[in-house]
C-alpha cells in the first residue's frame, strides 16, 4: 500500500473516531436533559388517566446550604419530607403557586374554587376581592383537560393568584384541598393575623372585615369562627351525597364543626391543624375533618358569626326588592358575610349595592 493511500485510510479513520465522540456526547447531554424534565414534573392520577404535569422546585423555599450531618441538615430534609407530602398522599406538588409580599398585611383570602369557575373567580377578583390590603389566592387540584389547564395557567399568569395541587380536583378531595391551604400559608405566606377561608360563592365586606380584624374583634387563641354547627348526625343512608361507612367514621354524631362555606381562622392555629391534618387518617368531608376531629384533638373553641351574616332570604327580601337605597347602608351597617350559593351576577349586586357604605 502506498503511502498516500495509508495516510488518507488514517485520515477517514480519525473523521470516524471524531463522529463517534461527537454522536456520543450528544447522546449523553439528551439523556441528562431528559432526566431533568422528568425531575421538573410530577404524574397524577386523574379519574382514569394519568397526567403529567411541570411542577417548580419541590424543596422547602430558602432552603440554605448545611453540612450533610449537622442538626440544621437533618430538620431541613425533616421539613423536605413534609412539604412533599400532603397527608397520605407521599408525592405531593404545586403545580402552580403564588407567594405572598414580605410585609404581610392583616388578613390573607383563601378562596376553595373549582377549576371551571373562571366566572366566579373574575366577580370576586372584580369586586369585594379587588382590596390591597389582603393576599387574595385560590385553591384548586389537577384537571385532565388540557384545554381547560391551559386556560388556568393563562390565568395564573395574568393574576398570579392560583394555587394548584397535584390531586385530583374532585369532591371527595376537598380535604386535600384544604390542607393544602394550611401547606401554602406554612410554607408560602407567613405572617398573617387571620386566614379567611371562603367558598366561591359568596360575598365578604372585606374592607369591614380588615377594620375589625385590626380592632381585635376576632382575637383569642385558638378561636375559629363561623356558622358552626353541633351534634350534626352521620349520614348512613346510601343515597345520601354525605353517606359515610361505619368504617369511615364509627361515631353516631360529628364534633362541633363549621361549614366550610367560611371559617375565620387565627393565625396561631394553622400550623397545629395542618400538622394534625398531616398525621392523620384521611377523611373526605373537609370541614368535619379539619374544624371538628381535628379542632376538637387541637383545642379549639368555635366562636358565632350570626351577628355580621347576611342570609339568602334577607339579600333577596330587603336588599333587592324593599329597601331604597339610601335604607341599605344603615340595615347592612354590621355585615361582614354575604349569604353562601351567590352566582357571580348576584355577588356584583351586593356588591354593588353596599361598596360605598361606610367600612
């Protein structure tokens, strides 16, 4: 073989050598950016599918550099654990998140919503929602519709105020949604004097709310208020919506609970509830588990609310139809709560009707 021919054979041969490394390490950065997707996202289960979705860093927030065996490192991967975890459910996320400001004001708004009420989210947000001096967030699960995820995080992006967990946004998992609310405000929005959980259907003076919050109206440790309700019957019925199991629940009566349309919590008490609601066996009605079996374990006393409430009857007798309205400000002076079951025309009414009474 001639020389030329064994120089250019030598030639071909390192463009080949060159080939397989290049083709190697692409091969190598593909996998690494494959396993970091799969790190950045999280697998539920939604009725019959299972939904991938891109989650944020799931560690403790300002999580600070330690030695691996000092106490500091040990508490950190304590608390790691705990924010992945949402009572039996071992892999937790947010899918989406919003965080409070640094000075926290005196009241955060925690709004349990369904994925679909876009409408009842925009008359809120619009209305008696609209105060800066409250963090106003709602709380909602995971949806198999990628139509209707891509709206919420169109949403999210334009208000910055929803909170998605990665459990199914089904009724029966209303517990894990308000436990979730305890998770965000421990982790995410501390500092607050009152958590004001609410349904989206009603009507809050909050202005008024803020004011007498700042007076200390609703002061006393682990006080809750609300419409509470007592010795409230199990329901054993099979065609009850609230059926529940002598294996569920073998008690004849419920403890003291409140309705979960609005409860009015102390800040004192969200983190001894949620750390209950974290060891406990899971139980699907939201406001027994969380403001009765798990108040009762925790101490709590109910407090009324009948004093600042407006019922649906006197919205509809004496605000829509009876009174002029120069009459409304006066007979709604002490209003804080609006009647449950408002659509979203009904809480622009109230709204609309009582805005410049005096807070």
């Amino acid at each position: 073989m001639s020389k030329s021919a064994m120089m250019s054979r030598s030639r071909r041969f390192g463009y080949y050598l060159v080939w397989l490394l290049g083709a190697a390490t692409c091969y190598v950065l593909f996998v690494s950016l494959l396993q970091h997707q799969q790190e950045e996202s999280v697998q539920v289960q939604v009725g019959l599918q299972v939904k991938e979705y891109p989650v944020a860093d799931n560690t403790v927030p300002e999580n600070p550099t330690n030695s691996p065996n000092s106490p500091r490192t040990h508490r950190l991967n304590a608390l790691n654990d705990d924010y992945q975890k949402l009572i039996d459910l071992p892999d937790f996320s947010f899918i989406m998140n919003t965080e409070c400001p640094e000075d926290p004001g005196p009241l955060v708004v925690i709004v349990h919503t369904a994925p679909t009420h876009f409408e009842y989210r925009e008359a809120i947000r619009s209305t008696w929602g609209s105060s800066t001096k409250a963090k106003l967030v709602f709380m909602l699960g995971a949806v198999s519709n990628e139509t209707l995820q891509w709206q919420l995080e169109n949403e999210s992006l334009q208000y910055d105020d929803l909170v998605q967990g990665s459990f199914e946004d089904t009724y029966r998992n209303l517990t894990y949604k308000h436990v979730m609310a305890f998770k965000w405000v421990k982790y995410h929005c501390k500092g607050y004097q009152h958590v004001l959980k609410t349904d989206d259907d009603i009507y809050v003076n909050l202005q008024r709310l803020i004011n007498n919050v700042q007076k200390g109206v609703f002061t006393g440790k682990r006080q809750i208020f609300c419409d509470y309700i007592k010795s409230a019957a199990v329901k054993r019925s099979w065609r009850s919506k609230w059926h529940v199991s002598f294996s569920e629940y073998k008690h004849k009566f419920y403890p003291t609970y409140c309705p979960g349309w609005l409860v009015l919590y102390n800040q004192d008490l969200i983190e001894r509830l949620y750390s209950l609601a974290q060891n406990q066996r899971f139980f699907w009605i939201d406001d027994v588990q969380v403001t009765g079996i798990l108040g009762k374990k925790a101490g709590i006393t109910h407090k009324p609310i009948q004093q600042w409430m407006m019922s649906l009857e006197t919205y509809k007798d004496k605000l829509i139809v009876a009174l002029p309205p120069e009459e409304q400000c006066k007979y709604f002076k002490n209003v804080l709560f609006g009647p449950n079951e408002l659509t979203p025309k009904l809480i622009r009414l109230l709204w609309e009707a009582l805005k410049d009474c005096p807070s």
